[in-house]
C-alpha cells in the first residue's frame, strides 16, 4: 500500500512486505486439474493466501483456480472453497505462493477465525467454527438517514393542497379580523326603526266605518277616506252631557244616526290603513296613517348608554336594510330616552338621516345601525391635512 | 421551585391556598349574571365537555374495573398455575447509552439480581456501546457471582442509535435459537427493576396464549426540580389509569421501552426485528421519514400488525430515574412533549389504518380521540376568551373557577392509583392540557421533525433541500390555517 496520497512527506513502501501473518497450519488443498483431483499440502495460510508444495504437478502463473482447503478440526474435516490465483512460483524448489480470489464473507471469517486461534494458541472446536459462521461478522452498510423526498406530482399535489388550506386560512382570519372589528370599533344600535312624519287619522266618533281608499294610494288634501255612520246619541251626549233620558228618547236617538265623512288632511300618501266595511269602532281608533308626499323618511334608534362616548352628532353611521342593503346616514340628533321626564334614562336615541332618502315604503321597518368608531370621513381629514389641502 | 420542601405541612398548605384561590375566584363572580348573546354556545361547550369528560370517566371506571376485578382474578388464575406458568428461558436485555454511570451500575445490579432470584434459567444480554458499561457489567457480574443457570451475553455494537442496539440484541437472542415458552424482558438503561417483576410477569404468557408482550406499573425518581418531580408523577398516574383501561380489551397502547416483557418468539421474528430497526412513515405532504425516537411505538405496531394481544400487569413495577433534558420546566415540558406526542402522533395515523377489525372499536376510538383530543382540550378556554372579549370579563372569572373545582376532582381520583397526589397537581393537570394541545397541535404539523436531530439549518438547491423548504413552509401554512379555522369557528359559535 502506497500511503503518499495521505501524508506526502512519507513514502511506506509495501509492495514486498508480508501484510498478514502466516501461519503454518496443517491442511491440504484439493484442486481439479485436466478433470483428476490433485491435493496439495499447505505450506503456510495467511488472510491474503496461500504456500502449497507443487510436487509433480505444475500451475500457470495468474490463472484463477477453483479449489478447496481442507482443515482437520477435532477430528472432522472442514473445507473452504476458495479461487486463488499462483503468483510466486519457485525456480528451485516446487513452492508455489497463491493469492485468494473473491472470498466471501463466510469464507473470510472463517479463515480469520482459524488465523488468530492459531496465532493465540487457542484450541479450534468445530463448535466455534460453526458458531463463527451463523454470527454475522461483518457489519450492514450504514442505513443512510437521509429521508426520501417526494417525487414530481406528490410534490405537486403537497403545494397544491397547502395553497388551497392557505387560502382557507386567510378566508378565516379574514372572518376573525371581521369579527374583532365588529367587537372593538363598531357601535351597534340595540334597536332602530324607520320613521317619518305621519298623520295618524282616527275616528272622531263611535261608529260604523267603511274605508274608501286602499293602502298605498295617493290622496289629495280633501280627499275622502273613510264614511262614518255615528248614533245620534253621541253627538247629543257631546253637546248636552249626560242628561236623564226616558227609555223612549235614548231607543230614538240610537235609532237615528248622523254619516260623517273622514278627509285627507294633506296631498298623502296612504301608509297604512284598517279595511273596514260596516265596521263597528270605537272612538280616537286610528284607521290610517297618511305620510305627505313630500315628506322624507329618518331613522330613530335606541344605543345603549354606556356607547355614549362612542355617538356624537353629525357622525356618520351605515345603515344595514333588510336583504343586505347598506346605506350611509349620519347622526341629526342625539337625547337620552327618559321613561319619566327629567329623569335620566337609560338608553340613547339618535335620529339619523340616511344619506340617499328612504323610500316611503320602509316606514316602520326594522333596520340596522352601526357606528364606526374610526370614521373614515376622519381618515380623509388627515389625508386633507397631510396633502396640503 | 426546588426551595420547596415536601413535606405534610407543605403538601397541607399548598391545598389550603389553592382551596383559597378558588375561594377569591368564587367571590369575584356577580351575584347574577345574565350571559349575553344566548345560550346556544353554553349548550355546545356544555355538550362538547360532557363528551370529554365522559371519555375520561369511561377510562377510569375502566381502569378502576381491571385494576379491582378483572385483575385480580387473571392474578390468581396466573398464581394457579404455579410450575406450568414457568417460562423455558429468561432473557434480560439491556441497552444503555451514555447514562450516568451510577443509574447504570443500579440497573446492571437491579437485572442481575433479577436474574439470580427468579429462579428461572436466564441470560442477561447487555447491548452496550461503551468499554466503560461492559466493564462496569463485568466487575458487577463478578461481585454478584451468579450461579450456573444465569448466564451474560454482551452485544457491542456503534452508538447508532438505540433501535439499532435493540435490533442487534434481538438478533443475539435468536441466535440463541430460544423455543416458544421463552419471554425477553427489554429492559431500558435508566430503569430498575423492582424486586419480582419477572416472576410477577412471567406467568401471563401461558394465561393468555395470545398475549405477545406486556408492560408493567411505572414509578419515578426525578433528578429536577419541586414541579418537574410532580410533573413526572402525575404523568405516571395518569399513565396507570389509562393503561389499566386498555389492558381490559388486551390492547395496551405502547410497549414502554423503559420495560416491557415481549414473548421471545416474537422478538425473533425478522418482521418484527426489522420493523424496529428501521421504521419509517410516509406522508403525503412531508414525504418519507425515519422514525429516530419511539421504538416502542414501532414495536407496538408491529406487534398489532403481527395479531398479537398487549397487557399490563398493574402490580409489577419499575423504578425510572428521570433526568430532565433542561433545568428551567417549561423548555423541559416543551422538550419531552415534542418528543411524545411527536411519536404518538406518527404512530397514530398508521395505527388508526389497521382499523377497528383489528384493534376492537374501542381501541380504535381511543386513537382516534388522541387526534380530536388536541383541538377539544383548548375549545374550552378559547371559547371563555373569546366569550370575555365579547361581552363580559365575568364569563373567564366563571370558567376558570370551573376549571380549578374540575381539577381539584380529578386530582381527587387520581390518589385511587395509588400514586402521590400532591397540590401543584390540579396546576399541572390544567398546564398539561392547555400546552400539550399546543404542542400537539405544532408538532401534527411537523411530523418529520423528530426532537434529538436538529434540522439542517443551511440549504443547498438540490432536490432534498427542496423538500425541506416545502415542508418547513407548508408545516407553518397547515399550522396557521389550522389555528385560524379553529379560532373563527369559535369566534361564530360564541
């Protein structure tokens, strides 16, 4: 072996050098020659080869031969295939120097095993050979540890799947986000209600109504809604009081009754209305609630107080229509909502104007009001002020 | 926390000032309180709670129901048998590497002695790495001077690992050629063996022909502090009770590897050699890994696989000496749960793939539970938050003196394994299942990462590497959107 790969500076020549011990062994070697079997005695063994007496017979020099070692172990004989090859072949004498060929793992331990005995002076038992060949001798290549990575479509398929649980990710902070917002910077009205100026008509008398109009229509100032037909006794009773009547007077005045007529008050239009026909009703009921055409809608809503420090008047407010609708409005008024007056109550009021008007029709729906608390009117302020403007 | 001393007046006063603390939650709490937004979360939560406190209770009624009954009467059955349940052959295998040489010296003298009173012809086969432990076994083996009967079987093998060492044992016992009434007893390197745990062990092979491995009661002495010494405790119980209630169905969910006793003609089996040796897991976003750690995993599956029953034995127990992989708690408890729910939870996906045909549904349930476990165990507290920022502080104050009274009860049915039950425990009970699900959570995602090798930290452009990125990136997206998902679906329930 040539060591001046690893350290320059030295030069170990080994070429003519014994690299393993030799050891004088008794044993024989069986090698077929021309077809006849030919056996040889050892001279010496070592890990690398063999010496045989060559006697009459004679080898080519680097010619791979096939033979067998016989070894006499307690009494038994043991045999090695091995190939070898002749390398040394003597002038004068009929030494002959083999070198092993393609030993394998069970051949090599087994020679290594009956080497170092011999060297050590331990009794060789055919027990130990034979524990010697079911051991494993020699050490399993190392399992490498690097893990096996996926191939191209796997590959493919991980990114794909990952991007599409990324995006459902994204979908649902979106949604946390969402919700935080509504939680810290969103002030929501507990109640509101679209309301505008109405004219409420009520019956002035206990009687029998027949409507004229429908819902919905469109009156003008004059207009008849409604007839009444009201018993005589009610307008006595209003003009005289209760007075002691007979029998007789009371029977005719409830036979008698006045028809009255019930008029629009203004260009309207019909909000709501009782049908009736020939409907018995009593006094101050109201039998539609009459909205002037020109009037525009608002929007009353009930905050609780403790979001008080969250409403100011003028601030803007989204309007949340039913079918998902948003509308902007702005807060027009704010009071506190007392139950017994000049008590505090405790609720707030806002009457907020929607920016765009209502349409008439949502008078007296529900409807949604939040409050940013960051308003976006203030962000534009500051870019007003940053930009120069 | 090592200040504090364990003694009965301490233990006295840790629960008064933990009785006290609920006391002061208690009087925080409104006189009324109206929950605003509805009831209908309270009913889910409420729903969500009973089913997992119904799964707890149904493990300890189970474990309770083995450990008082059913146990005792496979005990004196297994008594009955008195010479028949004898084993043919003992073996003893150890493998330690690089543990203090005093913990080794106790448990080579705990195994030989073992081996010298059962009576039974045993070999002690000791799967060493280092000179310094064959010699320490030498000088011990000499001293105890066992007789004729027990004979020593040193494996040297590289330090590659402690699958490879317990492969090369294996081998070394088939060599040995043992026949079917032979048990190996696979004993770790920080672990002593109590006085008769072969005996006590033995006998249920015979009992129960179908049984291929069992494993035994575990107590510990942990070289840490006040609170990693609870810790390590409480897990042990908690470790009793479950194993109780799978041992009923035969279906013991890991063959610890600090000791289990394994029937030796399983161990001999090249499949079960094999899968110890070198397990690996395939996964469809991480690609193929080794599995470096939990070897008991891979040996309880294999043993599944195999169609073999696992058992406990409640009454047989080791000693473990627990050293702590760092001295503050929380980086330890990091350390050690990355490590076993990491192999629990590569365990599970495979296992749960064997299917209830196999495992028995309530096995199967179990399995699958551990998966849904991490997710539940925090729905509660989440939701409280959740629930506090929405409407009112009064609805955490409530739920965490519900979850101090829940933990003082269960601490409570702890003390009927007969483990130490000490006052930190409902504080590491509640702190075991808050962070433990985090980390469960991190490490379902990071299957390939596995604690004891560090990650490459620098990377090149060939393929590999481009894995590993993948995985590094895709680990943090499944993470992410997984918390993200799980965070709004509480914010829309609550």
């Amino acid at each position: 072996m040539n060591t001046a790969a690893i350290a320059p500076q030295f030069v170990h020549e080994s070429e003519a050098q014994r690299q393993f011990a030799r050891v004088r062994m008794p044993a024989t070697l069986f090698v077929k020659l021309d077809g006849a079997p030919v056996r040889f005695p050892l001279e010496d063994l070592s890990a690398g080869g063999f010496c045989i007496r060559l006697g009459n017979e004679s080898l080519r020099r680097g010619k791979v031969y096939n033979g067998r070692l016989v070894f006499k172990v307690d009494g038994m004989d043991m045999a090695v295939e091995v190939e070898f090859v002749p390398r040394n072949l003597g002038h004068d004498s009929d030494r002959c120097g083999c070198e092993f060929q393609n030993l394998g793992q069970r051949e090599v331990s087994v020679l290594r095993y009956l080497i170092t005995s011999f060297l050590s002076g331990e009794l060789v038992s055919a027990g130990d050979v034979l524990n010697t060949l079911s051991r494993e001798n020699f050490t399993k290549a190392r399992k490498s540890k690097s893990s096996q990575a996926l191939g191209f479509f796997a590959s493919a398929r991980a990114m794909v799947v990952s991007l599409v649980v990324m995006g459902i990710g994204l979908i649902a902070v979106t949604f946390i986000g969402y919700q935080l917002w509504q939680i810290y910077f969103v002030t929501k009205a507990e109640t509101a209600m679209v309301a505008s100026e109405d004219i409420p008509v009520s019956l002035p008398k206990d009687g029998k109504v027949t409507t004229l109009v429908k819902p919905g229509d469109q009156v003008e100032a004059g207009q008849p809604i409604a007839t009444f037909d009201a018993p005589m006794l009610a307008y006595v009773n209003e003009l005289v009081g209760n007075g002691n009547y007979t029998v007789e007077q009371i029977e005719e005045l409830l036979g008698q009754s006045v028809r009255g007529t019930l008029t629009s008050p203004c260009d309207c239009k019909v909000l709501n209305l009782l049908p009736a026909k020939d409907q018995y009703m009593s006094k101050g009921e109201q039998i539609a609630v009459l909205v002037p055409t020109d009037a525009s809608a608002h929007i009353i809503a009930r905050f609780n107080f403790t979001e008080g420090e969250n409403l100011q008047e003028g601030q803007s407010v989204t309007l949340h229509l039913a079918g998902g609708e948003t509308r902007a409005g702005a807060i027009e008024s704010l009071y506190v909502d007392a139950e017994t007056p000049n008590q505090p109550g405790t609720a707030i009021n806002a009457l907020i104007q929607a920016e765009e008007p209502m349409p008439l029709e949502s008078v007296g729906r529900p409807i949604g009001v939040t409050v940013d608390v960051i308003q976006l009117s203030a962000l534009d302020g500051i870019v007003d002020r940053v930009s120069g403007n | 926390m090592s200040m504090i001393p364990d003694n009965p007046f301490s233990r006295a006063g840790g629960w008064c000032l933990y009785l006290a603390a609920l006391g002061s939650l208690a009087v925080a709490l409104p006189r009324e309180f109206i929950v605003p937004g509805g009831a209908h979360f309270i009913l889910l939560i409420g729903g969500i709670g009973l089913w997992r406190y119904s799964v707890g209770i149904t493990h300890f009624v189970r474990g309770m129901y083995f450990l008082h009954h059913a146990y005792p009467i496979l005990r004196h059955k297994a008594r009955k048998l008195g010479d028949e349940g004898a084993p043919s052959h003992v073996f003893l295998m150890v493998t330690s590497f690089r543990i203090d040489a005093a913990t080794t010296a106790q448990v080579y003298k705990s195994i030989i002695r073992e081996a010298i009173d059962c009576g039974w012809p045993t070999t002690v086969v000791a799967s060493i790495v280092e000179l310094s432990d064959e010699m320490l076994m030498r000088s011990l083996w000499r001293k105890l001077n066992p007789p004729e009967r027990v004979q020593l079987n040193l494996v040297r093998i590289p330090g590659t690992g402690k699958r490879d060492g317990l492969a090369y044992g294996f081998r070394a016992i088939s060599r040995a050629i043992p026949d079917d009434n032979a048990i190996v007893a696979v004993v770790d390197g920080d672990t002593v063996l109590d006085p008769g745990v072969v005996r006590k062990t033995a006998p249920y092979f015979k009992l129960m022909p179908r049984v291929g491995a069992l494993t035994t009661n575990e107590f510990c002495e942990v070289k840490g502090s006040y609170l990693m010494s609870e810790w390590h405790k409480l897990r042990f119980a908690q470790r009793h009770i479950n194993m109780c209630s799978m041992g009923l169905s035969r279906r013991v969910l890991t063959l610890t590897g600090r000791m289990s006793v394994f029937r030796a003609s399983v161990v001999t089996r090249p499949e079960f050699i094999s899968d110890v040796e070198y397990d690996s897991l395939k996964h469809w976003r991480l690609g193929q890994f080794r599995f470096l750690t939990g070897d008991d995993k891979s040996s309880w599956y294999s043993m599944m696989r195999l169609g073999y029953d696992t058992f406990y034995v409640p009454d047989a127990s080791i000693h473990t000496v627990e050293h702590p992989p760092d001295p503050s708690f929380i980086r330890s408890a990091r350390q050690l749960m990355f490590r076993w729910y990491g192999n629990n939870l590569r365990q599970n996906s495979r296992a749960t793939k064997l299917g209830p045909g196999r495992l028995g549904w309530f096995t199967w349930y179990v399995l699958w539970d551990q998966r849904i476990s991490m997710w539940t165990s925090i729905l509660g507290l989440t939701a409280a938050i959740v629930a506090a920022i929405k409407y009112s502080g009064v609805i955490l104050i409530a739920y965490l003196l519900w979850i101090g009274l829940t933990r003082l009860v269960l601490s409570a049915m702890l003390v009927a394994t007969g483990h130490p039950v000490g006052p930190a425990y409902p504080l590491i009970l509640y702190f075991n299942q808050i962070f433990g699900s985090l980390m469960k959570i991190y490490v379902f995602f990071r299957l390939d990462r596995q604690s004891w090798t560090r990650q490459k930290t620098s990377y090149s452009t060939d393929s590999a590497s481009f894995q590993q990125r993948m995985n590094r990136w895709s680990s943090r997206i499944m993470t992410f959107s997984a918390s993200s998902v799980f965070l709004a679906t509480v914010m829309f329930i609550v």
